[in-house]
C-alpha cells in the first residue's frame, strides 16, 4: 500500500472498488489496432504540495457498439453523437476515464473529432478564453464528465502547427525550453475555466521532462513519491487558467501497472 501522506488522494482512489470495476472493464475488451502511440496515463492535480484529484485515461482505437458503453458511461446518447464524427487517423483515439475530484467518482469520455466536424460545428466550437485566434487547419475534441449531480461538457484545441505553438508559448508566457520533444498542445476550455497541456512525443526525453514537470510544479515531492511508490515517471504537465493547480502525467503505456496490495492490475 501506498505510505506516503502527500499520496492519501492516490491511494483512497486505488482503494475505490468503483475504479477498480472500471480498470477491469477495460482489461476486457479490444483496445483496437494497438501501436506505439496506445496510451494510458495516470494524472493527478497538484495545488498548494498536495494532490487534490486522481484520474485514470484510456485509449481505445476502434468503434463501440451500444452494448458495451454501461461498462463506462451512465448514458450513451452523448457519446453516439460524436463517435460519428470520431477522426479514425494513427494519432486519434476513443478515450474513456475515471477521476475522483471532491470525494466524487466521475466517468468521462473524450474524443478527437474529424477535420469535417470544425466545418459544421465551428461556431459551437469557437473558443471564448483563447489569447489568440484558432487555426481551422488544428483539430477539436470534446469531452462529457458525469457526476452524481450534473454533467461537464469540456472543448478542447489540439495546437499543432508551429505559428499556432510559438504564439501560445508567447502569449501564455511559457518557457521556450519547454518546446524540446513538444508533440502538440491540448488546450482546453470548461465553464469559466481553462487548461493547456504540453503533450510530448513518445519517445521524448525523461530526465529533460523530469526537471520541466519538477519546475512546473515548483519542486513539489509528490513527483518523487509517485516515483518510488509505483514507479512511474512524468511523461508531461498542464496548467490551470488560474495557474495554482497543475495536472501531471504519468505514462503506464510500456509497463501497464500492477498493485497487487490493491488487487490492480493495468494491463
């Protein structure tokens, strides 16, 4: 078991037997067409040295059938709707998660819709807190988080040329040093609120990402505990609008991860 106090949210939500229901539904099923791009991650959000919430994030790169969605959604209606319109290309993917955030357990999916989809829906899409103007060229994505009580509906902005990058490192004040191994921005916008998330390439360096993650979260040991309880190392980091919360991610692509003292295991 988890010992570190820092990581009491990390382990009552590994203790969650509504988490560990979901991970098994997951271990279950065909995940698609697997390649080195099959991701699943495991984030946490860090605010005043401390994590705040938990979430586990899925990949799954092939069509769902109605009958298989109660395994990971309250409801299908919202998810049918855009897997229309889900972009079928090497880099894009169904994704379903788990989260808890204010003692809650919410299920999520998210998807990155086709080039078509900003033609026809690019009005609903239009960003309203975005420091710059939006490249129609860049893809969009749109995520439905269910809780107990309401559902949050998230757009996100995928920034992958480099005007569109270059801009938003200016415009958001980001350190230059942080474009070493930048695969694309994920900008995302919710309620009032707003993220950015420098996603790295695969293959990008550890100990470069190490020391961007340390500094982003201004030397917080939650990184080196995660490290030591469960072995896992930070593959990227966002940022809230407010810029106190910031999410980490850990890749568990290559090594999946088993809790055995949790009766987990991520395959």
């Amino acid at each position: 078991m988890i010992k570190a106090t820092k990581l009491s949210e990390l382990d009552i939500f590994l203790k969650n037997n509504e988490v560990k229901a979901f991970i098994d539904n997951i271990n279950t099923i065909s995940r698609g067409k697997k390649h080195k791009k099959l991701s699943t991650l495991l984030g946490v959000n860090i605010d005043s040295n401390k994590i705040i919430s938990v979430k586990l994030y899925f990949e799954i790169y092939r069509l769902f059938l109605k009958s298989e969605i109660i395994k990971f959604l309250p409801t299908s209606e919202d998810f049918f709707r855009y897997q229309l319109y889900w972009n079928k290309s090497i880099d894009s993917s169904l994704c379903f998660g788990i989260k808890k955030i204010n003692n809650e357990i919410i299920r999520y999916f998210h998807i990155k819709l086709d080039p078509c989809f900003n033609k026809k829906f690019t009005k609903d899409f239009t960003p309203k807190f975005l420091k710059q103007s939006f490249n129609d060229n860049n893809h969009i994505g749109i995520s439905y988080e269910y809780g107990k009580k309401q559902t949050k509906i998230k757009r996100y902005y995928y920034l992958k040329d480099d005007k569109s990058i270059n801009d938003f490192f200016v415009n958001y004040n980001i350190n230059p040093d942080n474009l070493i191994d930048l695969d694309h921005i994920e900008y995302t916008e919710f309620d009032t609120e707003s993220k950015y998330i420098l996603v790295k390439k695969f293959n990008a360096n550890k100990q470069h990402i190490y020391k961007e993650v340390k500094t982003a979260v201004q030397e917080n040991n939650c990184i080196d505990l995660i490290k030591k309880e469960l072995n896992l190392d930070p593959c990227f980091y966002g940022k809230y609008n407010d810029a106190a919360i910031t999410s980490v991610y850990f890749s568990l692509t290559r090594t999946g991860l088993a809790l055995p003292d949790y009766n987990i295991n991520i395959i």
